[in-house]
C-alpha cells in the first residue's frame, strides 16, 4: 500500500481534481491511502522558536499516523533528488523486500520536524526549486502513478 500523508487541507477545486485522477489511475497498480492532518493557523510573522514550534506540532499530528513496520519517505528540502526511474526501482527494492505500506510524508509550509527526519527512512527532495506544500501532493502522486507505469512498461511514462 502507498500512503500520502500530509499536512493541510486541500481547498482549491482544480487541486482535488487534479488528485482525484491519480487516485483513480493507482488503482490499476496498487492500494493508496491519503491521509490530510491539520496544518496550523501561523501568521505571516513570526519568531524563529514560533516557527519551530509550529513545525514540531505539525510533525506530531503526521507522526500520529505512521506506524512502526511502515517504511516512511519524508518530502525534505534536505533530502535526496531522484529520477522518476530511481523512484521507480526504490519503490520496487522495498517491496521485494517485504515493505506492504510505504507511507510518503508532506510537512506544512513552514518544513518538517526533527523528529518527523529521525523517524523517517529516505528524505526525498522533489527539486531545487519551491513548491507550494499542498501542491507537493499532486507532484508526489503522479510521481508515484509514473513510478508503476515504469515498473510495469505503460506508454503513459516516455
């Protein structure tokens, strides 16, 4: 099983659409869940330990949801980049070698905690450039729709 589990509410129409058809498309590959916690309210300024505490109680409520057998790919600017084939043979490795929930992990706008990078087994960096949090959820879904296209040879990935 594939699980996206992320902070925020998606609220813009062309997003859960957009959503909606990866959704539709995984299931010729495999089980997906997608998990939405509640991001918190932060105004535009605030104090470096305003932000980290912000931060550490969003990573709780992701933490929450992780169980302990699951392997956990955290969206992490410090993380690692790959390539849609990399993504693909990742995915492969960890369910040959028995991983049945693989969970991907979307913090909130402000980053991820420290203690959500100590839980987690592979920091995956989407790219060098910024992307919205919420959006990073339909990126990281059809990274993953590919990532089954690749393994099974469909056209849909050239």
């Amino acid at each position: 099983m594939i699980r996206i589990i992320a902070c925020g509410r998606i609220k813009d129409q062309w997003l859960k659409e957009g959503i909606a058809e990866y959704e539709k498309r995984m299931k010729a590959f495999n089980k997906l869940e997608l998990v939405e916690v509640i991001d918190e309210k932060a105004p535009e300024k605030l104090s470096e330990a305003q932000k980290i505490q912000v931060i550490n109680q969003e990573g709780q409520r992701l933490l929450k949801h992780i169980k302990e057998d699951e392997y956990v790919i955290l969206l992490d600017l410090k993380g690692k980049e790959m390539s849609s084939e990399e993504l693909a043979s990742k995915i492969e490795t960890l369910e040959v070698n028995g991983k049945s929930t693989i969970d991907f992990v979307i913090g909130g706008s402000l980053g991820v905690s420290e203690d959500l990078r100590k839980r987690s087994d592979f920091q995956w960096k989407l790219s060098n450039c910024t992307f919205p949090h919420l959006l990073c959820r339909l990126i990281v879904l059809e990274q993953v729709y590919r990532a089954f296209t690749i393994r099974k040879n469909t056209p849909y990935h050239k």
